[in-house]
C-alpha cells in the first residue's frame, strides 16, 4: 500500500524499517541485511532522505550510522502510515473479512511509537464490532512475536462500546482520550458521542 504512495520501493523498506523501530540507530550493512536490497540502492536512498531532513548520520568508528529524526515535519504522519500499512495494521486490513463484521480497529500511538504504556489500564489495541476472536488473537500473538512486547487489547461489541462512551465510562474515556492510529474506522466516529 505505502508502494502506491512513495514509488521506490528501498525507500519504503527503509522508511519501514525505521518507523517499526523508533529511536534506533542503524548502520548501514545492518540496513542492507534488513531491507534485503543492494548496498549502493540504500546509500542513495539514505543520501537523499538525509537532504530532505528525514534522517541524520553519525560517525563511529569508521562506520556510519543512521537515525530517523522525530522533529522532521512528517515523523508523526509517516509512523502513523507505517503503523496502518505494516504489522499489525496490515493483517488487519488483509484478514478483515475473517476477522467478522469489524466497525473500528485503533492501534495506540504509544504502542507504535515503541512506549511503554502508562498504567495496567491502558489499551494498546480496541476492536469495536462482532469479532471471531480466536482470528483477532492470531493476529495479536504475531504482533507480540514481531514486537517482542506484550499487547494489550479490548474487544467491545458496537451497542457495548456506544453505551460506555455514552455513559462516561472512565475506561472508555481513557482509551479515546490516548494517541491513536485508526485502521479501520474514522476517529470522528469513534469518539463521538
């Protein structure tokens, strides 16, 4: 999907790789292993995302390294379309149809950011309509083993979810008042009352 956005496609995989971990520092062969393309194809990527601000490099030990910059204008935008578009969020919009009759997937924006979550009540994942839940634990289990990190969840059917938030549920309010990531769904309907 990102593919149809950004037309070379070193450049998602690096922007992917990036993005999926935030605040990591990569050398360059290190990318070249991960991204499986050719040396000189990610070195020309990495000097062009260096010029548009995307990146900074650091030298150590005659080697190059590489981090993706949180204050470039686009950081937010782009972990949010790489938090839809890869993992996750990419099963889900893959395996929507036997996932059920699906209303809203919101992914936490602590949780794609790479965060530890505030509080034991914290969600990092809600899946509001009527859902095979042995699929959505699948596709959870795949994430945990991605990330390394467990994922927190709630799945809520619609008429649950619009009574909570109608009657102020302090766990419901807490969960819309977080960043979010939508996948399926529009966050305007989401958290209108």
């Amino acid at each position: 999907m990102l593919e149809d956005i950004i037309i070379s496609r070193v450049r998602v995989k690096i922007l992917q790789l990036f993005l999926t971990h935030p605040g990591t520092i990569f050398h360059v062969r290190d990318m070249v292993r991960r991204v499986d393309e050719e040396i000189n194809a990610v070195r020309r990527e990495l000097s062009h995302m260096e010029k548009a601000g995307m990146v900074s490099k650091e030298a150590r030990a005659n080697r190059l390294f590489y981090m993706f910059r949180k204050d470039y204008p686009l950081y937010y935008e782009l972990l949010g379309l790489i938090g839809k578009t890869t993992g996750l969020g990419l099963d889900f919009l893959k395996n929507r149809a036997k996932l059920g009759k699906v209303k809203f997937v919101m992914i936490s924006g602590r949780y794609v950011r790479g965060l530890p979550n505030k509080s034991s009540t914290n969600v990092d994942l809600l899946v509001v309509g009527t859902v095979v839940l042995p699929e959505l634990a699948q596709l959870v289990k795949l994430e945990e083993g991605r990330r390394g990190r467990e994922m927190n969840y709630t799945v809520m059917t619609e008429e649950e979810f619009t009574f909570r938030k109608r009657r102020n549920d302090p766990f419901v309010k807490e969960i819309l008042s977080q960043s979010k990531i939508m996948v399926i769904g529009d966050e305007e309907d989401l958290v209108a009352v």
